[in-house]
C-alpha cells in the first residue's frame, strides 16, 4: 500500500486527510516538476520531501541540490538548510565558513531559524532571551573559527563578536586568542566592545594593558572612545569609579558632535543628576539645546524627551 500525504501538507509532513489525500509518489512527481521549472517554493518543498527518512526518496544530498538551487535565487530558507548542512557536515575550513556567511545571509533576509542559530553563534550580533551561547560551542577550535570569521567579516558588530570568542578561547588557556585581542585592542576598535565582553567575568587579562588603550584613545581625540570611557568611569568598569570624570568627559565628547554623548548629556540636564553622587541643577534649556543636536544626529530616543520639555 502506498503512504498517503494531505495536499495541505505545507511541507510534505506524514499527515492524511481523508478528503483530499494523494500518494508520496503523486506528490514527489509535482514537486519534482515544478521544482526543475525553477519554482522556488516547490524546490523548498522537494528538498523537504527528500529529507523524510520514512520516505522511499529520502536522499539527502538532492535535498542539498535542491536547497542550494532555492539558495541560489537568493531564497533565505534555502540559505538556512544549506548552511546547516555545511556547519553540521563540513569537515574543512572553507566549508565552515561558508556556512556561517549564509547563516548571516539568511538570518538578514529574516529567516527565524537562522536567525536563532546564530543567537548561538553570534550572540553579540543576535542576542535573543533564550540565548544561550555558552551552551552550544565550548570547544576552543570552533571558537577561534567563529572568532576568526567575524573579525574579518566587515560587519558592523563584527569585531564584538570575535572579541566575544576570542575571550572564551583565551579564558581557556589560548594564547592565539589572547594575541588577537591585543590587536584588535591597537588597531582601536571601539573601546565599548572590549568593556562589555573583555571584562565581562570571563577572562583574566592584564587590565592596566587594556586601560592604557582607553586613555589612548581620548589622547587621540576619538568622541566616541571619549564617551566611552565616560562609561568606565560612571560604572566603575576597569578605571575607578567616578561620576565627576565621567561628566568632564562626557561634555567633551558631546561638544566633539558624538550623539549619544549628546543624548546623554541631554538627559543629564533635563533630570539633574546620574546616580545622586553629582549633582546638577535641572536646565531645560541645556537639556533642549544637547538633545535636539543628537536629534538631528537621528536619534529617536531624543525627540521623545524633547516632547517633555515646555
């Protein structure tokens, strides 16, 4: 007897449905079909089928064919399965990092699959509430590759999830990994990314080392390095706690144009104070003055607070 499939089976699962029921061979001939005519959703689905592995058509490297072909007319579901396959099933290099492109491919073009797989993968770049990267790669040679591709990747946030890997790998005795963020730390990357992963419990490097970066940078006039270690200083992370520091060189670098300094320094003015310890008269007109520049600047968050000011 042949295995029966319902029409409305959207991907081709093992369901029957008494009133409209056809076999798995009626159904792998009009996906086949549609599939070679270069429809993409009948190749999602041929792929799909394939991989059925009660089916008599499992076959997993056609599933790969038809997937790649999906991919290949920029389908980010095809993207995702290739991939997937190329991560779980590649044993070079290259194919590793093949893999992780169309992961970043797919999950851009908001494919939610690929989007999840990469809260593990890049979680800096796509953090989620159930991520959960620590459990998903512990081994030191996935993360030096992980690492080693987003450093290189160009992405924006690129360089924060290397330091993220770089710091679990160094955290487990690599000294690759600690010589990476060295230099990554000299060619000056934003400050903010070492603070948030560098020096997030998980790694014991040389901290004067680091906190002679920061000061490097505010010799070398970068505003958002500036505003960044304002940061430091107002939470006490790596400099020593100081909420008058953290003003002198929040002011600097909103009047360098960086406009989350400005946004900050507006909110400073418009509520009077950071955690009590300096204090400051409320203005309004300050207040107005540094978030309507950041507002210009874009920043949404400011026009929300100008709406509170008379």
């Amino acid at each position: 007897m042949k295995k029966r499939i319902g029409l409305l089976a959207g991907l081709a699962l093992p369901i029957t449905f008494d009133c409209l029921a056809v076999s798995v061979d009626d159904l792998f001939s009009v996906y086949q079909k549609h599939a070679q005519l270069g429809n993409v959703a009948y190749q999602l689905k041929l792929g799909h089928l394939l991989l059925q592995q009660d089916s008599n058509f499992y076959d997993p490297d056609q599933a790969l064919y038809w997937f790649q072909q999906a991919a290949d007319k920029g389908d980010a579901h095809g993207m995702y399965h290739v991939a997937e396959h190329y991560w779980n099933e590649g044993s070079e290099r290259a194919e590793l990092l093949k893999s992780l492109s169309l992961f970043e491919q797919a999950a851009t073009l908001g494919d939610r699959k690929a989007q999840r797989r990469l809260c593990s993968l890049a979680p800096v770049n796509h953090a989620g509430d159930d991520c959960r990267p620590a459990a998903y790669v512990t081994d030191t040679p996935t993360q030096l590759l992980l690492a080693d591709f987003y450093r290189d990747s160009g992405l924006e946030l690129g360089p924060s999830v290397a330091l993220y890997w770089y710091t679990a790998a160094a955290a487990q005795g690599k000294v690759r990994a600690l010589r990476a963020i060295e230099r990554l730390a000299q060619e000056n990357v934003p400050a903010v990314l070492i603070r948030s992963h560098l020096f997030s419990g998980r790694f014991d490097g040389d901290m004067e080392r680091f906190d002679d970066q920061y000061r490097l940078a505010v010799d070398e006039d970068n505003p958002e390095n500036i505003f960044v270690l304002s940061l430091l200083y107002l939470y006490g992370d790596v400099v020593q706690h100081s909420e008058a520091k953290a003003l002198t060189l929040l002011i600097s670098a909103a009047e360098k144009g960086y406009h989350n300094a400005q946004f900050n320094l507006g909110q400073y003015y418009l509520y009077g104070d950071f955690f009590g310890e300096v204090q400051a008269l409320i203005d309004q007109d300050r207040a107005r003055y540094w978030l309507e520049l950041a507002s210009e600047q874009g920043v949404e968050a400011a026009k929300d607070l100008l709406s509170l000011i008379d």
